[in-house]
C-alpha cells in the first residue's frame, strides 16, 4: 500500500544545547505529519469525522541518529493496523536520505462532547485503509 509523505520544516526552536533536533521536538514532526494525514488529507476525501475528535493513547520513539538544523527532513507514515477502537500509525524520519528516527502512535477516536472514547466511523476506516502496510 501507499505511505503518506510529509515534507517537515525544523525550527530554530527544535535544537538543543548540541546543536541537534531535541528528542522530544520528534513528536512535534510527528505530530504535524498526523494532523496532515487525518485532517488536511482526510477532508480533502470528505471525510471529517476526525475533526470530531482523536486522541493519543501511547507513542514509541526510536531514535536511530541525531538530526541537524541544515538537514532536510521528511516523513513517511502509513497506517500499521485498525481496529473499531482504535488505529495505529507508523513512521520513518529520514535526514536527507537516511532513517533517523522510526515511530508509532496509537490513536483512539474520542467523543469530545461525551468526553469518552467511540468507536471509528466507516468513512475513517475506508479512509485509512488504503495507508495500511
């Protein structure tokens, strides 16, 4: 299946006293090629149920080499599993051409308004399927 693309940009903000991208600046990229995938890409296919509410139930980072504030950064992220309550994300963050980072993000629909997890819609689902690996 396809991987989702994220062209990320550092911020001078990103480094640490190194000189290098902050670990916990990676769930900030993280973060931000999510959002692209679940709300820009998904409303893009018209589908909106996201906007309604997602929240983070558990990250995993794996941090393989530092990153530079000169080095070009991208993210690729595709969908490792889905399951009515819940859906996990993959990534790889690469510096240039090498992997620097890989990653998961456990992600659980959530009533806002009810303030309590809910199961994901069909539109979600058959919007996340084609990500899937």
């Amino acid at each position: 299946m396809a991987r989702f693309h994220y062209a990320a940009s550092l911020r001078w903000s990103d480094l640490d006293a190194f000189g290098h991208v902050n670990n916990s600046r990676f769930l900030t990229l993280y973060e931000e090629a999510r959002v692209a995938l679940m709300f820009v890409e998904a409303r893009k296919a018209g589908v909106v149920g996201f906007e309604q509410g997602v929240v983070v139930s558990r990250h995993e980072v794996d941090y393989l080499r530092p990153v530079d504030y000169t080095d070009p950064v991208h993210i690729e992220m595709w969908i490792e599993q889905i399951r009515f309550s819940r859906f996990t994300i993959a990534y790889e963050l690469f510096d240039g051409t090498d992997l620097a980072s890989r990653a998961k993000t456990i992600c659980v629909p959530f009533d806002l308004a009810a303030g309590r997890p809910r199961r994901m819609t069909d539109a979600e689902r058959e919007f996340l399927e084609p990500w899937q690996e």
